[in-house]
C-alpha cells in the first residue's frame, strides 16, 4: 500500500546532510554587506536535515504517484498526451542550445536563430500560412497576440467600428476569455446538430461590426466542420478576419491547412501537437502564423535570413504589435518541435495524423455500443461520449473518470465541451497500439457493467489511489503547495 509519509521533513535527523563543501577560500563577506537588513530572514529557515539519498528516495517515491504518458494510456482530450519520443529530449539538452544566453551576439547563436528560421518555414508549410512568431509561450498566449495582431490590422485600416469577435458555443474556453481581455465583446453562435457552427446563426451574427471569428476545425467535439470554405466567405465579405485556433492539430498534418480554408491567423500548441511533454503544466510554446498582409504587425524581434544566407533578429517593424515576451521563446520547446517534424518529414506526419484519427474512430466504434455518442459521425483526433444511457442508475461522468483511476488509466477530459451534458472527451493519440485501445475500452465496457451491478462501488470510487475524491476547486484556486511544519 502507498501511503504520502513519510514525508521528507520526518526524516530530518539533527546535523545530517547531503552536501559537503570545501572549505571557504575567499573573505567572508557578513550578508547584511550585500542584502538589505529588512530582507533578510529573522529566524534559520526550517530546512529538513537529511542525506542525498533521503532526498533522491523521496522524490522518486513523490514521482511514482503521478500519472505520465510514460507510465501508462492518457487518453485527455483536447490535450493531445502522446507519447514524446526520448530523442528529442537529449537534443533539446544538447549544450549549443540549452547553454545558450539571450544576449548572447548573434554571430554565436546563428544555429539556434537558424533552427528558429526553418521551423518557422516548417510551421508555415504545415499550416499554409506564410510568417510565424514563436515568441507565445502557449496557446491561450498565442490567441492573445493572434487578436492583437486582428486589432492592429483594422486599427491600421481606420475601421475603428469593429468591436466584436464571433466565438462559436463548442469553442475552447480561452478563445472568448482572448478575445474579452484584448476589450472585444463576445457574439456566441450555437452549434448545428451535426457538432459544426450554425451557418443561418452565422450570417446573422455577421455585419461591419464583426473584427474576427475565431474557430477550432476540427472542433472541440472532434468534429470536422465541411462548411469551413462558406464560414470563411460570411465573415471575409463583412470584413472580419478568421481566426483558426490550432491547439488541435494533431488531425489536420499534411492533410489539411488551415491556410487553405481561408484562415488569416492561426495559432499552434507545439506542446500538443509538436512533442513536448506537458502534463505538468511545464514551458509551452503557442507559434503564431498569419497570411502575407498581417505579417507587419507580428511581435518583434522576427528570426529572417539575411542575404548572404546569415540569421538575424530583425527588430526593424513600424507596425509591430510589439513583444508579448521576454526574449525569444520557450526555445527548448522549439528544438523538440524542429527534431519531430524533421524527423518524421511530411509522410511521417501525414502518417501520424492519420493514425490519430484511426485511433479514434476504432475506440469511437467499440465504445458506442455501450455508452451514448451524441454526434454519430466519423471523428477526428478525438470523439465525446456520455452515460447518460446509464443515466437510470445515477451514475455521473465523474464516477466512470475515478472509476478510471483504479484501473491505472488516466480518464478523459470530462464536462467539456460545454454544449454536450456530462461529455466525456476522448483522444487517443496515434502513439497508441491497438491492444492498448482494446484494453481500454474492455475497462470502459467493465465500468458499465459495475454501474450496473453496484453503482455505489463506482461512485465510491476511486479504491487504489493515495488519496481519494479532492476539492478540486480548492486545490485549483487555494493551492497550498508549501510544506509548513506543524508546530506541536
Ligand atoms: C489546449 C487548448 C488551448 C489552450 O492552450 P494552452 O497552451 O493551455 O494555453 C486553446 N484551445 C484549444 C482548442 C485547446 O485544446
């Protein structure tokens, strides 16, 4: 049985330690010479007194209570948890990039503004745009300056009437949360009862008033949205901008670009897609791409060749929305994205997608048979169940995700998306075998069966974790992530 203690600060043992340092060699300085007096600490600081492998057993104990990709099936939708191949994590540690400093001069970084330069070809291949940024540091900061490059544009164009922006009722919820704080008003349209946008809703919606729409093809129901070609043309005729939110776009590689529906500006999660590890909420990198007539106003500085085949940095750009970050990007995010997409080339990410999609509709196809899939079509990267054909039990979503737990299965997104009561959001990935997927889905159909038979056992759930059912809200909005000793 797992059990939290002991904790690293009951193994303290008076004058034990880890470290041993030579003895000092230069003159002592007193700290309050170097550290203002009313800085400094009153008391010594609580510090557990241990040895290193105290230490290294705690933390890789801590470690195995956690839930990776690399430990087991992660089937979150909308978050794209595939399995990161380890090669490009020694890559991004390798020295000409991970000791690198941003002030460095340009003519000792020129591979790193070099591998800036042809990722951004890459992206902009991969998405039919034709400039890209990597300054945002994630997708909802790649929204952000996606919408203040829109606002600069009209801004630009002296069309100051333009105060709303067109989110559609499946969008993730970043996309409205943008488009508010960039100071637009938010016009919702519904979803058809295919899962795509509401085009009569659309036309309504969509006058001179209209700055941009943004939008998720496929959409956060795993939907692909075939009238993308007529959406774009509703809102290029009033003179609003598209805006493709491309967090997702683990479906479309090589097959499909967004550049090519029509979109004007388009963000990408390459912690997503482009295989970063990111279930810990680590660095993140959300590039931004735009067609030719937005590029201007892209964050500056912007990686370019020169020409005499050099990089630079070039800060030169009147119309510049500015920078959204210090320096340049999450740079060690970028290394892993450039290693994938090298590595697999265009047929090896035609092939990715095609799997992932693959994927879904097998896992899609066993599980319909016994829990309700609300939009029956062929899906994407992803697909949305629920139980409500379990419902007669008073069995919720959250039940079969903790039940999940026990099986030593990370469950999928749950209530989200918004528009389909108690969803059960699926993504399987395309680095997932097909036994795995059958396994799974045999726990999802196990699960079914228990509610069932003793619905109380499953919402009860979960038996073998450290802990069981959090507040969850408390420890989104209260964390307490500070170990205080507890004075007795
Ligand atoms: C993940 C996601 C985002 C936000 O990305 P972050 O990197 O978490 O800010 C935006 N839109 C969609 C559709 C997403 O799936």
């Amino acid at each position: 049985m797992k059990t939290l203690e002991p904790l690293i600060f009951d193994l303290s043992q008076e004058g034990r330690s880890g470290v041993s340092l030579p003895p000092c060699d230069v003159p002592e300085v007193s700290l309050e010479t170097l550290v203002p007096r009313e800085f400094l600490r009153e008391r010594e600081a609580e510090l557990p007194q241990v040895s290193e492998v105290d230490v290294v057993r705690h933390f890789t104990r801590l470690s195995t209570f956690n839930h990776g990709v690399d430990t087991g099936f992660y089937p979150l939708g909308s978050c794209t948890m595939k399995y990161n191949p380890k090669v490009n994590e020694r890559l991004a540690r390798l020295p000409g990039f991970s000791q690198i400093h941003p002030y460095q001069p340009e003519g000792l970084v020129q591979g790193a503004l070099g591998l800036m330069v042809e990722l951004q070809e890459d992206l902009a291949e991969i998405t039919g745009m034709d400039a890209f940024t990597l300054q945002p540091a994630a997708g909802a900061h790649g929204e952000m300056t996606g919408i203040l490059i829109i606002k600069a544009y009209h801004e630009q164009q002296r069309d100051f009437k333009r105060t709303k922006v067109i989110v559609p009722d499946s969008a993730h919820g970043t996309n409205p949360a943008t488009a508010a704080m960039a100071g637009f008003e938010i016009v919702q349209v519904p979803s058809n009862e295919r899962g795509g946008v509401d085009i009569e809703a659309l036309r309504q919606a969509a006058n001179e008033e209209v700055a941009a729409l943004m939008l998720t093809n496929p959409n956060t129901l795993g939907l692909f949205d075939v009238n993308i070609l007529e959406i774009a043309k509703i809102i290029h005729d009033v003179g609003g901008l598209i805006y493709y939110d491309g967090a997702n776009a683990n479906a479309i590689m090589g097959i499909a670009r967004p550049g090519d529906m029509g979109f004007d500006v388009v963000h990408l999660n390459l912690h997503k897609t482009f295989s970063t590890p990111h279930g810990g909420g680590g660095p993140g990198s959300g590039p931004v791409g735009v067609k030719e007539f937005l590029a201007p106003y892209l964050p500056k500085p912007v990686a370019v060749r020169t020409s005499d085949g050099k990089f630079t940095l070039d800060a030169d750009r009147p119309l510049s929305i500015g920078r959204v970050r210090a320096f340049q990007a999450n740079f060690g995010v970028l290394v892993r994205a450039y290693a994938y997409i090298r590595a697999l080339g265009g047929e090896g990410l035609t092939a990715a997608s095609q799997n992932a999609v693959l994927n879904a509709n097998f896992l899609m196809n066993i599980l319909k048979e016994h829990y309700h899939l609300p939009y029956d079509r062929i899906c994407m990267h992803e697909f949305v169940i629920t139980p409500q054909n379990l419902k007669g039990y008073g069995v919720h979503t959250l039940d079969i995700a903790k039940r999940l737990l026990d099986y030593g299965y990370h469950p999928p997104t749950i209530y989200f998306p918004l528009i389909v009561e108690e969803a059960m959001m699926i993504e399987p990935t395309e680095t997932e075998s097909m036994e795995t997927l059958e396994q799974f889905a045999q726990v999802m159909i196990k699960i079914a069966a228990e509610v069932q038979d003793d619905v109380e056992m499953v919402k009860n759930a979960p038996y073998t974790t450290l802990v069981t059912r959090l507040d969850e809200t408390g420890a989104a909005r209260k964390p307490d992530l500070r170990w205080r000793k507890v004075e007795d």
